[in-house]
C-alpha cells in the first residue's frame, strides 16, 4: 500500500508474498483511498437538536456525546429492563477486534443479543450439515483442477483472488470452467460453459445431476460406504430426480444436465467452488447441502484438485472470550432477528420474543435503511420519536440521519485488528497506517469509552487494544501480539490430509452426512427434509406477481461501503433492472425507461435495462445502491422480505 505521510494513503495493492492473493487485489480496494480521504468522511461528533430526519445536525464533543449515550443507556434500562438497548453490528471493517467488541459491551451489561442472519447464516448451516464445519478443500488446489464449476457466485465481480487461481487451472491444464447462476454476469461472460438456472433451483439441479451420475454408473461406492452414511433410502429418493423433472424445475435443458453431470463424473479433478448467493433464496440450506453431496456421491473429496469449497471460516480458532465478554453472557437474554429489525422497531410481539421494546440502539459496522429487509418497516421504526439511536460510522449514512447522536468511525486503515478469510486461510495483522481522520475513533475505543460510563472499573472496559490482541492469541494458541507484527499473518491452512477429508469429516462419526438432522442444525430445521433436497418453501410466481427476482451485487459496489467511492459511483451509473426483451416487449417496456416494480412489501421506480442473459420470467436489480440514488429515495429492499428461513436464517 502507498503510504504518502502519517495523514494519507494512496494506491492499494496485493501482497506479493502472501502465496493466495499473490499481489492480486480487486479494482475496487485498490481505490480505497477515495473512501478514506472522501471529503464527506465524518470529522467530529454530532448531535440531532430538531426531529428525527430533519438533518439539523450540529457538534458536541466527545465527552458529552458519550455522557447523552449512556445517561439514555441506564435511564432505558432502569424504566424498562437491559433488554430494551439493542447493540446492531454487522461485517463493517472485517476485524475480530473492532467489528465484535460491541458483544463484549451487550454481555456485560445484559444488552439484547442479536442473531446474525443477514448473510451467511444459511448457507454455513447448509454447507456443515453434510461436512460437519465450515471447511472444505484447500483453495490452493483450483489450479490444480481440470474442472471448475463457479456455483452461486460472481467471482469476477466479488472473489478476483478465486479467478486468478481459476486462470492459472486454464493456463496450466486447460481446465474447464463452468458458471451456474441465475443470470449472464461477468464470470458467466469469461466461462467455457454457462447454465441460465432458475433462480432457487439450484437444489434440484444437484439432485438431477446425483440422478444421472447414478444411472451412468459414476459414483464411487467404496468412499459412499466407508465415509458417508448413504444408503438405499437416500438412492431411491435421487432415483426420482430425473433429467424431466430437473428440467421442469431448473430450466436448464436436460441435454445440458446430462452433460455436464457426465463430465462432472468422468473429470477427478472437478472442483465446486460455492458461495453466498444461495443466501439470496429460502431453501439456500438445502440447496447448498445438496451441492456438497456431489463431490461425496463421487469421492471426488480424495482427489488432488477435486472436492468443494464454500467457506474456510472454522480453520481459524481465535478464542473469542475476551473479544465479546463471554463469561459475562446470560443465556436467559433473548436474541433478537437483525434481519427483522423493520418488524423489532415496530413492536411486533412475536419478532420481539414477548419482551420489551426496543428503546435505544448502539449502531456500528453496518447500514441497516439501507442493508436490511423490509426498508419501508425500518425506516418507521427508526422515525420514532421514542427511540434513541447512537451510529458510529465513517459517513452519514442514511441509518446516521435518523440518529439522535453520531460518533466519526475510523476505517482498518486507521486501527489496529486482527483479520481472517473465508476464501483464503490466513490470520492476519493489519496495523494502523496513517492517524485517525480528524476526531474519529475506533470501535474499541468507543466501546471501552461508553462501557466505562455505564459500569465504570469492570475490566471488560480497562484493556488496551494491544492487551487484548496479544492475550487472546496467547490464549488461542498463536504468537503473541509483537511476532505478529513482525510475521503480518499465520498460514492456516489445514494439511491436504484434513481438508481432503482423509482424517474424517468433522461430523460425529466422521462421515459425511446425506442424512442431516436439520432440527439439531437450528430452530426451524424440522421444517427440513432430512435428505439431499429441493426445498420448495420459495414465493411462487403468479398472474399478478409474475416474475421473480434476483438482488446481485453490483461488480463496483458489493456492499454498502463501496457506495461512498466516487469511481465506483462513476462506474455503475444508476440503478437498473435487467429484464428479459421477451418481457420487455410484452409490457411495451423500451431500453432506459422509467418503470415500477412491486410486490406486497412496496413499490420501487426504477430505469429497465433490456437483457437477454436471464429467464423472461426473471429480473436482476444489480445493488446495493443507497436508497437516494432511486427514484423516490426508495431502494431495493423495499422489496425483500424479512421473513424467516430454515434451519436459522
């Protein structure tokens, strides 16, 4: 990274030596500085002195921000129980140390908990149903691989560090790469071979292609009986997915189903490499599970080069005791849906589990009237008058401005944290590179600041950052705090023996489970079928609703910070819908016109965008845009629904 002086950064780069990335970086962190120096970044604190939206904004130090914070914090707790004050987080900056410390300050004080369900919570219950945790083959071995099947995710947009292991599989074995997704995005544009899916259907196609592996005589036996718990129950429930049925559901053409299950059968190293846009669908648990029983049908998991890969999450353990105050955690403190904060802010009984309504919130690391489900129930929860909301964030977001107070935020480049991937397998040190802007603070020092003032001497508060990075190491198992910094990052992944599954999965009996208990999975797991499954729980289209659609991330944007960069902005021009011409021409809608969309949560007006790489009955709204940038100030998730999803999304 260029470093200019003690105040500014300039151009980011990859780490050459870092043997995953390999000084790989994607555009849109490499023009992070724009987001750091932005001149919108917030600079001091702030307090709102008319009502809630109406932007009069006007400073208040720190000392007396904190002190309004946590005279509302104890003044809430006292009328109406500790559970009242909710702290809201989400993936912000990325850090263990400053995205998670908010718990440490939830458990002290027996705030409301908070299930984190927005993102990954499905697809992870999915994947460790079958594997038993968030493990898979190593990432290393995609340019080992002759076959690559990039499902459920747009690694040229999202994942450029996956591509380039991909190139080199092409470049050095002529590998095949095939994208399946329910749109022509930009990894389907470079693939050999793309599978238009319907959306949600991924499930089936798995089970179809099980079928055809099965018929063909594709399936390695011995693993089946030596690893697996698969047995006759679970064939004759894949002997009913066949190529008719799969097309039905699918809308991939049979022809292209039994081609590509023959090839994924014939080829030993054929790599799956998963990711988060099944999230983006009700049955994502079942459809992800489904997916990983193929590389177990075929005992493709033993093969240099072959197996799936989801998330590396569980090969980190990080204890995380003193980062969020376990010891202080009362398990009798109800957990509260943060993806249906629309539906907690407007005091329905079942989503507040009976208990007391939310009356102040400490938000950081996230953006939720812009982020979450439901928009038009999160922005008249946070308009009430009754709610207080503190938001710690670089910008003023359009959470920030329905706030009572704003603390400024640093960004990783203005603290000190630990990090980790999901796609690589490093634990690293990112050290702070230039001084805090203007009277910005970090996550840590707000919270152990706050924490003081609402229970001032208890030692969850005392701790330096260094402290506490070097003590949960020490207590993890890793170098101390000072080794770190002079290494930057411990490699670790898993010998090929672990991540290929030789030693055992990491079930009970070490086997691979086609058969998951899903109600031992989460709480809404006996909704599940306990077998490899298309889980048809999904809204189905209709006269009056007939399209279903699909909310990407946009190849500049996504997340909401990127949103704050200007080039990024530049880049992806405005809002748009993709809609099929077929589609098109039956609603006599033109390229660029001004359209709405709607469904039983609200309407959004919005610019079409004629495309033909998508089902007619299918629509694509690339975000996460701000809500501002619509026409009518509302967004995407205006649509969404906050509805929950088994086993625990």
């Amino acid at each position: 990274m260029e470093r200019i002086n003690k105040q500014f950064i300039g151009r980011v780069s990859g780490a050459k030596d870092q043997n995953y990335t390999q000084g790989v970086i994607c555009a849109k962190v490499a023009r992070y500085s724009e987001r750091v120096h932005h001149e919108e970044r917030l600079k001091t604190p702030l307090i709102q002195m008319g009502d809630k939206g109406d932007d009069n904004f006007v400073p208040i130090s720190w000392e007396n921000a904190l002190e309004e914070i946590a005279e509302r914090f104890l003044k809430d707790a006292s009328s109406y129980g500790s559970e009242s004050i909710w702290p809201y987080y989400y993936g912000g900056t990325m850090g263990y140390f400053q995205r998670d410390g908010i718990n440490r300050l939830r458990h002290i004080m027996k705030y409301s908990g908070m299930d984190k369900t927005i993102c990954a919570s499905i697809v992870q219950s999915g994947w460790n149903a079958g594997v038993g945790a968030s493990i898979g083959t190593s990432p290393y071995e995609m340019s080992e691989s002759d076959l690559i099947i990039l499902w459920g995710t747009n690694a040229v947009s999202t994942q450029i560090n996956v591509m380039h292991h991909i190139t080199k599989a092409r470049k050095n074995r002529g590998a095949r790469l095939i994208v399946i997704d329910p749109y022509k995005n930009q990894s389907a544009l470079v693939a050999d071979e793309y599978l238009c899916i319907n959306p949600g259907t991924d499930g089936a196609l798995a089970l179809t292609i099980m079928n055809v592996l099965i018929r063909e005589n594709k399936i390695d036996k011995n693993f089946l009986l030596e690893n697996t718990d698969y047995n006759d129950h679970v064939e004759k429930i894949i002997s009913k997915k066949n190529l008719k049925w799969g097309e039905r559901i699918t809308g991939i053409p049979a022809k292209e189903i039994e081609k590509l299950a023959i090839e994924y059968g014939e080829t030993d190293r054929a790599f799956i490499r998963l990711g988060y846009g099944f999230s983006r669908q009700r049955n994502g648990a079942a459809a992800v599970h489904s997916v990983s029983c193929l590389p177990s049908i075929t005992g493709k998991w033993f093969n240099r080069g072959g197996g799936a890969l989801l998330s590396n999450y569980d090969i980190y353990h990080l204890d995380r005791t003193l980062i969020e105050g376990l010891k202080e955690r009362d398990k009798k403190i109800r957990n509260l849906d943060m993806s249906q904060i629309g539906r907690i802010l407007n005091n329905y009984d079942l989503e507040l589990k009976n208990g007391p309504p939310v009356k102040s919130m400490l938000i950081q690391n996230t953006n939720p009237l812009v982020v979450a489900p439901e928009h038009n129930l999160v922005k008249s929860g946070f308009l009430r008058k009754d709610l207080f909301v503190c938001v710690h964030d670089q910008f003023l977001t359009e959470t920030a401005k329905l706030a009572n107070i704003i603390l400024p935020a640093t960004t990783f480049f203005e603290h000190d944290d630990m990090y980790t991937g999901g796609g690589h397998s490093y634990l690293q040190f990112g050290g702070r590179v230039i001084d805090p802007i203007a009277d910005s603070k970090s996550n840590h020092d707000v919270i152990c600041d706050l924490g003081n003032l609402l229970f001032p001497g208890h030692p969850g508060f005392q701790m330096s950052l260094d402290e506490l990075i070097d003590k949960t190491l020490i207590m993890s198992g890793y170098p101390c705090l000072n080794e770190f910094k002079n290494r930057k990052w411990v490699n670790c992944q898993p010998q090929n023996r672990v991540s290929d599954f030789k030693y055992g999965f990491f079930t009970e009996d070490k086997k691979f489970h086609f058969m998951p208990d899903w109600k031992n999975i989460g709480p809404t797991g006996y909704l599940m079928n306990n077998f490899p499954d298309h889980l048809n729980n999904l809204d189905n289209t209709s006269k009056e609703l007939p399209f279903r659609l699909v909310t990407a991330p946009a190849r500049s944007f996504l997340n909401s910070t990127f949103t704050e960069t200007k080039s990024s902005i530049s880049k992806e021009g405005k809002p748009k819908v993709l809609i099929h011409p077929i589609a098109a021409k039956k609603y006599n809608i033109v390229d660029d016109q001004v359209i709405k969309i709607g469904n039983k949560n609200g309407e959004v007006i919005i610019h079409s965008k004629i495309f033909d790489g998508l089902r007619v009955n299918v629509l694509v709204v690339e975000s996460l845009w701000p809500n501002k940038h619509f026409i009518g100030g509302k967004g995407i998730n205006v649509l969404t629904s906050a509805d929950p999803v088994p086993p625990n999304g």
